[in-house]
C-alpha cells in the first residue's frame, strides 16, 4: 500500500511540488479524517464546482488549469466532477482547528480529446479495476478564538494525483459497495493565503474517503 501510494507520489507529482521549505521555517506534522459529503447528486456537484469556481476566481489560483467542468458535458464522466467535504481532527501548533475542503477534476490526457470528438475513456489498470484521475482542491482552516467563531487562518491550494477502486477489485476489496470507491492519494501545495501564503505542504490519503479516509501530511510556514 505504501509502495504503491509513493509511486503515486513520486511518478506524478515531480513537475507540481512546491520547492522545499526555506531555512528557518518550522515544520510541522498534520493528522485528520476527510469525509467527502454526500449524497451526490447533480445539484450537489454543481454546487461545490460554482463554489469551487468563486475561490478561484478569488484567489486566482489554478489560472493555467483546464478543468473537466470547462469541458463540455458530454466529456464528462459518469461520476462526479466536484466534491466538497471535511477535515476533522485536523491539529495546528498542537490545537485543533476546522477544515473544509473544495475540489474538482481536472483535465489529464485521458480526458478526451474535444478537437476529434472523442469522449473520454475509462482508464482502468489492466485486471485491476483501478482508475488514475487528477484534481485541484482548497482546503480552508479556521478557528474559535474568544468570542469570534470561525475565525479563519487561511487556505492550502494544492494540486491532487491518485488511483482509485472500487468493488473486488479495489485495494483492499470493498466490504460494502456503500463505502464508495477506496483512494491512494497525493496532495503538494501550490499557494496559499493569510497564515499560509508562504507554506509548503504535502498530505497523503489512503482510504474510503466518503465514509472517512485518513489524512497525513507536513505544513511547513
């Protein structure tokens, strides 16, 4: 499982790391459980890519990225394109703090190629079920401090690469369809705001991230 999450890492990941953390910084180890909301339906999709959308806009992150909801629809995958979900149990300078999280598909080189017409195929690893997909997510930490509540110390923009399966042929095999597809993720910062907008960050999840998969990771500031 480690092997395969760090090939994850290190296979795809080498062009959008950010560079290692300056002399001086302090480093720090991050634990939680994300939990992507459900139910998914359309409405809830569209919903967290509008909100996905306003961020960017905001922040101006991701500004050279294609996203699979700028594709027209019918390039779309069965599945899901945005999601919105939870951090719990997410501690900073040894103090639990909350966390939300954005994220959306973006477009790889299995996504089809609109200038043909040829829609995307499934890209499964051959007698694995596995699926690669890619994604940029914005995860929002905040606070209660005093009487102001949700006071919040910033966001992480990271880049996201992974493999994913579901059913006999996951890794591990699914117990319960229910759980939802099972993730070997990996997370590299690109930006940041407010108390981390000179942050390096790197996370890790491995898990069934709609029931709750764990996150670990290092933020460096």
């Amino acid at each position: 499982m480690n092997k395969l999450a760090g090939l994850v890492a290190g296979g795809f990941l080498l062009c959008g790391a950010v560079g290692a953390a300056t002399a001086g910084s302090r480093c720090e180890q991050v634990t939680g459980t994300l939990k992507l909301d459900m139910p998914l339906t359309p409405q809830d999709t569209m919903q967290a890519c509008a909100d996905f959308q306003a961020t960017r806009r905001l922040e101006r992150y991701f500004d050279d990225t294609v996203f699979v909801y700028d594709l027209p629809p019918a390039y779309w995958p069965s599945s899901p394109i945005c999601f919105s979900g939870t951090i719990s149990g997410l501690k900073l300078d040894g103090k639990e703090v909350q966390a939300t999280s954005l994220s959306a598909l973006t477009v790889n080189r299995f996504a089809g190629d609109p200038s043909t017409g040829t829609p995307p195929p499934d890209i499964p690893a051959p007698g694995t079920g596995l699926s690669l997909f890619t994604a940029a997510t914005v995860v929002t930490l905040s606070t209660e401090k005093g009487h102001k509540k949700d006071k919040e110390l910033g966001s992480l923009f990271l880049r996201d690469t992974g493999l994913q399966g579901i059913g006999p042929f996951s890794f591990p095999p699914a117990p319960a369809p229910a759980l939802g597809p099972y993730a070997v993720e990996q997370l590299i910062g690109v930006g940041g705001t407010k108390k981390f907008s000179n942050a390096s960050v790197s996370m890790e999840i491995i898990g069934y991230e709609f029931a709750g998969a764990p996150v670990t990771g290092t933020i460096c500031r």
